[in-house]
C-alpha cells in the first residue's frame, strides 16, 4: 500500500487497491522494478541509469534511499527488541530531524542551491 505515497494523482481506485493490499491497475512489476533500482541509486556514473528517459523519477538522487530504509528497518527491528515504544521512536525522528533543518541556516552554504 506503500504507493500511494508516490503516486502523483491518487485516485479512489488506486487507494481502494491499498486498502486491499494490492497494487492499482496501471502499475506493473517494470514499474516496481525501476523504483527499487531508483531508490538504490548512489548518484554515481551509469547507477539507475535510464530511469528518467524512460518518462520515471530518479527517486534516491544519490542519497542509496534503499540502504537508509534497511537502516531504518534494523533500528526499528532492535528498537522494538528493548521494547522502545514507537511514538517515542516517531518523535525522536521528528525532533532532530526539525533540529538538523533548523540549523541549515546556520551552516554557509547548507540551503537549497547550494554547490
């Protein structure tokens, strides 16, 4: 159901289908198969290579999004072992994420456009 949060036009339909757990109409495994090639993308010569031209986003822009997500799922996994509840988790995230943004402005040369 995850992609519904991709999508740019979401439709009934398409969140009638995650609601299902299902994938909507128009969207075929190619599709699912260039995402997760996108998200792995490492900004470095010829990696998801192809994605754009073939009318798709490239949607890691060489952040590796799938290494931050498995990263992301590895401290949920020993978050939820010590029995860390995941409000407090959500609003750590929350907090130094704010934080981190909140200090851009402090840093010459951190804001968008920025070389």
């Amino acid at each position: 159901p995850w992609f519904v949060f991709g999508a740019g036009q979401v439709t009934a339909a398409d969140l009638k289908a995650a609601h299902g757990g299902q994938l909507p109409a128009g969207v075929k495994m190619a599709d699912i198969g260039q995402l997760l090639v996108s998200l792995h993308d490492t900004g470095e010569a010829g990696a998801g290579a192809g994605a754009e031209a073939k009318g798709g986003a490239s949607v890691g822009g060489g952040t590796n999004m799938l290494g931050v997500l498995h990263s992301l799922g590895y401290t949920r996994g020993i978050l939820n072992d010590i029995r860390f509840p995941e409000a407090l988790r959500l609003r750590a995230f929350a907090k130094y994420a704010s934080y981190g943004l909140a200090q851009r402005a402090l840093r010459p040369g951190a804001g968008p456009g920025a070389a």
